[in-house]
C-alpha cells in the first residue's frame, strides 16, 4: 500500500474530482530554507513531500484539510493499493509545518506497526514517533500458545499477541504516553488492542487526530473495541479503510458514528429509514414501490455520507498497473477424502443438524477441513505420524504441486494464503520436502520478525514462496515481490480475499 513514490486506495471524491490541483499557490520558503506549496485555504505543505504525491494523492490532501476545517472527520476509502497512508502522513506533516498539529494517535493491526513507522520516518522524519506494544513478549506468546480447536481460523484479534502488564510495565508505558503528549510533534502508534489495555490512560488524552488504519475494525456497532474507539478524545477522526462497507448497512453507519458521531442519526432511526428499505429493494422479488423507495433512499444517503467519505479505485485515477488475472481451479477430491465427505454425510452428527439440533457452521467446518485435508480432522493423533500431510490425500495439494512446478520453472514468485495455521503447518512440510525456498507469517510470528520477513521477501528473488494466513498477511502489508497468488481455501468475507 505504500510504495517508494506513493501509491494508496481509494473510492468517490465526495464533490472533489481526481483531477490535479489548480489551487495551490506558488512555492514559498520557511525560515529555514524549506520549499513549501500552499493549498487553498492555507495549509502549507513542504515541496519535498508535495513533489513526490500523485494526483489524487494532492486530492486526498486537500479533502483532509477541508474536512480540518470543518472540525469533522471522513472515512479514506481508497481501494486497496492506492496510498492511503501515504496521505494521511502527507497531511498531517502539513498540519506540523503549518504549526497547526497536535499530538496524535494511529491505531492499526499489529502487522503495520513498523510499517507505520518505517514510513513516517521516510515522508516526514521531524514527528517524535513511539510504538506502544509489548513485543518483547512475543516469543513467550508465541511458546505458550496451543492449537486449541478456538484458534482454527485466526480471526483479527488472534492476530494481534497482546497481554495483560504488569504494574512496572503499566509504569514504563505511562511515561512513554507522557512523552508524546508532551512532545509537540508527538505520535503514538499502537494497535487495537493495546488502546482497549491503557484504555484509562489513553482515553483521558485530548488528541490532535485519531487516525484508524484498517479501520473497518469497529464495523461492529455493539463490539467492545468500537466502544472505546469512540470514546477517543478529539473531533478530528479519520479512517481508513478499502472496504467500507463489507455485509451490510449497518457497518457504515458504526463506522461514520465514529468519525462524525449523529451524521447518520442513531442506529434503530437508520436501519428502519435506511438499511432495511434498501435491502429491502434488493431482493429478487421485491414490488416495483420497494424498488423505488430503496432507490430514493439510498440517494439520500448517498448525499449525506459523500462529502465525507473519500473513495477512489485504481480505474479512476489511471494508476499504471498491469491487469489482474484471476482462475479459479476446482480441484477434485482425493479417494481419502471422497470417503471421509460420504461419511459425514451420512453420520449422526449431520443427522443433528438436518434436524436442528446443532450448528450447521459446525457442518460447514468440518466439510471445509476435509477439502483441505482430511489430516486437519484428526491433527492431534496423526501429526506426529510420518505420512501426516501427504499432499496425495488431497485434491489441493495435488493441484498446488504442479502449479508451483511450473512457475519455479517460469521465475514467477508467489504468496500463498491461507485461514489456519494448521494448514499452513501441512504446506509448510510440503513446500520442506519439495527443496522450495520459502517464508512463513501468521498470527503466532513475533511482530519484530514481521517488517523483516516481509522485506526479505520483497527485496530477494532467492526465496520463491511466502505462505501466510490470510487475516496476518491481507491487512494492509505491502507485499510487491511476487506476481502470482493462491488463495488456497477462500474466506466467509469476500473482502477479505480482495485485501
């Protein structure tokens, strides 16, 4: 997402066209010899950062600033790709050369944290930056956690290793938060779940701006941490995002309670004017009154939400890149698991669920397990078992063989993601037998191996295969060393396959 000049996500202008800025006044220059341009309505904003940003980028720049102005915040919702960290640092290194900036705090997953910094530290290297997580920890994390049936399918919190301090360390992070708060050129990065920790610290704290990378995190209304996102000290709050809305209307409206709290009125007033006579107006059998009552209103809130919410995709903005192309390859099942897949279904336990009498998701997993591999059922018995894995037991694995034959033959590098560490575990052995060079991130890498492991990839052509669970290495990580990848076993979300 951010790459050496500045590329970033995004979607509709909210009335500001991807066009150049005509706006800016000639360059001026500080009092200390610093080139500056200054946009409409007088932010001033050094040449060498201004220089280096796209079009659109200047774009995004200027609708921060009007947004500043109006002391409200906006939802960036570029597509994935197109720079969004890089205008949110651009603007608020404005804001701090213009005199205007005040402490601030950044949340995003665990992943991005040095990612974060890395690129601070490359746009604008004057704001004072401090990481607030205990990583140190990691390794002991990584050590005590096991391969409980709850952590199958790492979620968005598994993949963030925080703990509970103790009192020394609670200690040592107060003056670390007391150094940027007295800094004037203060910048706190932490991640979801450390605010929710030092929540009683940091939510006294009257901030500059409250930025949320990957902010569709509190998409959630009723989510314990989009509680105490919003409990955030400042009216200056941003998002960004490059799925604002994922499953439904709803999610919008948490986010945008966020960062412009009683825009969209309160929850039960927009579902009944808005979320429900738009699905409403979906549905294949809906009346022809239905239809037009869920286009009227979806116009209204077209225009209520448009001056906040910025959203640009790579189309719009003729981002010079080459043309994605996706196969979906349907995989027959091995002779062990067409066995297994007829056994369950006819087993007592899909009997249970015909009937009601327990979860068809348990159903689904189960099915999911067995296409995968059927090893993943019976993990704890048979991992110590020499033919654990055996790639011939299942149709994937047959199939990603000889896809990864051929590009190893072509010089092609790939990414290969996929929902369990378990899974990864059996492509991990595979890829061991096979002589492939690889690389391997999920939720259990300690987070100061993350930035490395991603940079060895992107920067040596020596090592042929990143494997990754899809929640670690989807979420914003700038990963540009391969050109081919493999999904292995899609997600419940769509969008988060397109991350």
């Amino acid at each position: 997402e951010m790459n050496e000049r500045a590329t970033s996500d995004d979607t509709d202008t909210g009335g500001l066209e991807n066009e150049p800025l005509d706006a800016e006044e000639p360059e001026d220059t500080t009092e200390d010899g610093q080139a500056a341009v200054t946009l409409e309505g007088g932010l001033r904003i050094p040449e060498s950062i201004f220089g280096r940003l796209f079009d659109y980028q200047k774009v995004g720049v200027q609708w921060l600033w009007e947004l500043h102005c109006q002391r409200a915040g906006g939802i960036i919702g570029d597509e994935m790709g197109l720079g969004k960290t890089i205008q949110v640092i651009s603007f608020l290194a404005a804001l701090h050369f213009s005199k205007m900036y005040k402490p601030s705090i950044i949340l995003c997953p665990l992943t991005l944290l040095r990612q974060w910094r890395r690129e601070i530290r490359s746009w604008y290297p004057y704001f004072h930056v401090e990481i607030l997580h205990d990583s140190a920890q990691d390794s002991v994390d990584r050590q005590q956690k096991t391969c409980s049936s709850e952590s199958d399918y790492e979620n968005e919190a598994s993949s963030d290793n925080d703990h509970e301090q103790t009192p020394n360390t609670n200690k040592g992070w107060d003056l670390l938060i007391d150094r940027v708060v007295q800094s004037e050129s203060g910048l706190l990065i932490t991640t979801y779940e450390q605010l929710r920790l030092h929540g009683e610290k940091l939510l006294d704290i009257e901030w500059g701006y409250a930025v949320l990378d990957e902010g569709h995190r509190i998409r959630n209304p009723n989510a314990e941490i989009t509680l105490v996102c919003k409990q955030l000290q400042t009216v200056h709050r941003i998002i960004m995002t490059g799925a604002p809305i994922q499953n439904k209307l709803t999610e919008l409206w948490s986010l945008f309670d966020f960062v412009f709290p009683g825009k969209l009125g309160v929850l039960p007033v927009f579902e009944a004017q808005f979320a429900v006579p738009i699905s409403i107006g979906g549905y294949a059998n809906a009346t022809p009154l239905q239809v037009s009552t869920a286009y009227r209103c979806a116009v209204v809130l077209r225009d209520l939400i448009m001056p906040y919410l910025l959203r640009r995709m790579k189309a719009d903005v003729d981002a010079q890149l080459p043309k994605k192309t996706e196969h979906v390859l349907f995989c027959s099942l091995s002779a062990d698991q067409r066995s297994m897949y007829r056994a369950f279904l006819a087993s007592s336990e899909v009997e249970q669920i015909l009937d009601g009498n327990r979860n068809s998701l348990y159903g689904i997993d189960v099915m999911r397990k067995i296409c995968n591999h059927p090893d993943l059922l019976e993990r704890e018995h048979s991992a110590s078992h020499p033919d654990y894995g055996n790639p011939e037991r299942s149709g994937k694995m047959k199939v990603i063989s000889q896809v990864l034959k051929l590009w190893r033959d072509q010089n092609h590098r790939v990414l290969l993601f996929t929902q369990t560490q378990q899974m990864l575990d059996i492509l991990e052995n595979f890829l061991t037998a096979k002589g492939y060079v690889y690389r391997r991130m999920d939720g259990l890498t300690p987070v100061r191996q993350r930035m490395a492991l991603i940079d060895e990839f992107n920067n040596s052509s020596d090592v042929f295969i990143f494997i990754l669970t899809t929640k670690v290495g989807g979420l914003g990580t700038n990963l540009t060393g391969a050109n081919r990848v493999i999904i292995f076993d899609p997600d419940w979300n769509p969008s988060t396959d397109m991350q």
